[in-house]
C-alpha cells in the first residue's frame, strides 16, 4: 500500500465510480470487480431486485465470507498453538537440562 491516494474509475452495478484511495489502483480494482461479481450474482439468483437492496446483500454476504474467514483463521492458529505446546513438552521431555 503506498501513503500517496490516487484515484481510479471503477464499475459497479453498472455505474462509473472514481475511488480516491491510498492502495494500489489494480488493489481497488480487485475491490471493485469482487463487489459487482457479487451484486450481478445476487441479481441473477433473486432476479428482478432494487439495485441498492443487491448492493446490500452484496455487502452482508461479502461480510460472512470475512468472518467466516477470520473464524477458520482463530481455529487455525489455535491448533498451531496446540500443536506447538505438544512439541515443546516433548522436546522438554527428550533434551536435557541447560
């Protein structure tokens, strides 16, 4: 991420959106395709739906991958932590005293 904002023109939903941010423009753009890949897809499966209320959905389904994301990353590093202190007890166990 660079400290400098620049700006870069993005679509969404349809519509041109200019985005002033500090990340890299291909980053925001990244941002920008994930959100209307989402919005397009919640269209497709609802059909005929208002094009704020796919942006939300977009946005509550785009928050559950995050969290759900974030849990499997707690449980990961929680396993590794577990793992880690078996180890060390072991290594406790075998090495001599220092």
């Amino acid at each position: 991420m660079t400290s400098e904002k620049s700006s870069v023109t993005v679509r969404i939903a349809g519509e041109d959106h200019t985005i002033r941010a500090s990340a890299e423009p291909e980053y925001t753009r990244k941002c920008a395709k994930l959100v209307d890949d989402r919005i397009h897809d919640i269209r497709v499966a609802a059909g005929l739906i208002e094009g704020h209320k796919a942006a939300i959905l977009a946005a509550l389904s785009i928050a559950d991958e995050l969290f759900q994301a974030q849990d499997q990353r707690d449980r990961s590093v929680g396993e590794i932590m577990e793992r880690l202190d078996r180890l060390t007890a072991e290594l406790e166990g075998v090495l001599p005293p220092q």
